[in-house]
C-alpha cells in the first residue's frame, strides 16, 4: 500500500470487517458505539459519517 501511495496510485488495507474492532484510528474517533441490545447485550455499532462538532453523534439509545 505504501509503495502505491508513493507512486501516487489511490490505494488503502483491504482488511476482513472483525479487524475494524480494533482499528487505531476508529478507536480513536470514537467511530464504534457500544449499543445494549435486547438478545446479545452490547453490541458495537458504527457511528453516522457525519458530525456537528468533534464528537462522533449519540444515538438515542446511548443518552
């Protein structure tokens, strides 16, 4: 990947959805919301893409 950037070829990690759990810069923007779940308890929900300041949005749910 990072020999392709250089190259200024567009290119990212294709990584299996599970990994995205544990993913740095996910974690760090708070972009996964734990979420009670009537049969499975907390369940880790991804955030909408957008923001209205640095927070990632609540859902309903969380407040």
């Amino acid at each position: 990947m990072s020999e392709l950037q250089a190259a200024n070829a567009a290119a990212g990690v294709v990584r299996l959805p599970i990994y995205l759990l544990n993913d740095l810069h996910l974690g760090s923007r708070g972009f996964l919301q734990q979420v009670e779940r009537a049969f499975i308890r907390l369940h880790p929900q991804p955030s909408i893409p957008i923001r209205e300041d640095a927070r990632p949005y609540v859902s309903a749910q969380l407040r």
